[in-house]
C-alpha cells in the first residue's frame, strides 16, 4: 500500500521509483536473517530493525511481493512510452 501511495503522490518519476526501490530492496535481506524465504511478522523499531514475532508471516511476504510488482509494472510502463 504504501508504494501505491507514493506513486500516485509523486507519479511514477524515474527518482521516486529508484527510491522506492531502494526501500524494497531492503527487505530482500530480511528473507536470509529470520527465516528463509519468508518475513516475520514484525520488525523492531530501533536500528538494526531485528525481525521479530512471528517467524513465518504470509501477509507480510504478499504484501512486499504485490509491492515489487506494482513497482515493476509502473516502470515498465514508462519504459514502454518511450520506446
């Protein structure tokens, strides 16, 4: 959700979904530190922002996948504009 919001606040600018990016790439490392191939349910508040609770929390993983591929399909539109 909050990718959605960003882009429909900001548009789809290259430098708003390199951002983006960034913040969901991220997350990538938490598939290797808690539990393999999945996200925990939460994450603490402070630096390091250690994983926490449940180890295997499906909404969270399907969150963060609809996340990458809103982003992938509003890049790929721009991209196809310009071709």
């Amino acid at each position: 959700m909050y990718v959605d919001a960003v882009l429909r606040y900001k548009g789809k600018e290259a430098e708003t979904t390199k951002t983006l990016q960034k913040h969901l790439n991220h997350f990538s490392e938490l598939f290797y530190d808690h539990g393999i191939g999945y996200i925990s349910e939460i994450c603490e508040g402070d630096e390091p922002h250690h994983p926490n609770g449940t180890l295997v929390y499906n909404l969270n993983l399907i969150e963060l996948l609809r996340a990458y591929y809103t982003l992938e399909k509003a890049t790929a539109k721009k991209s196809n504009k310009i071709k």
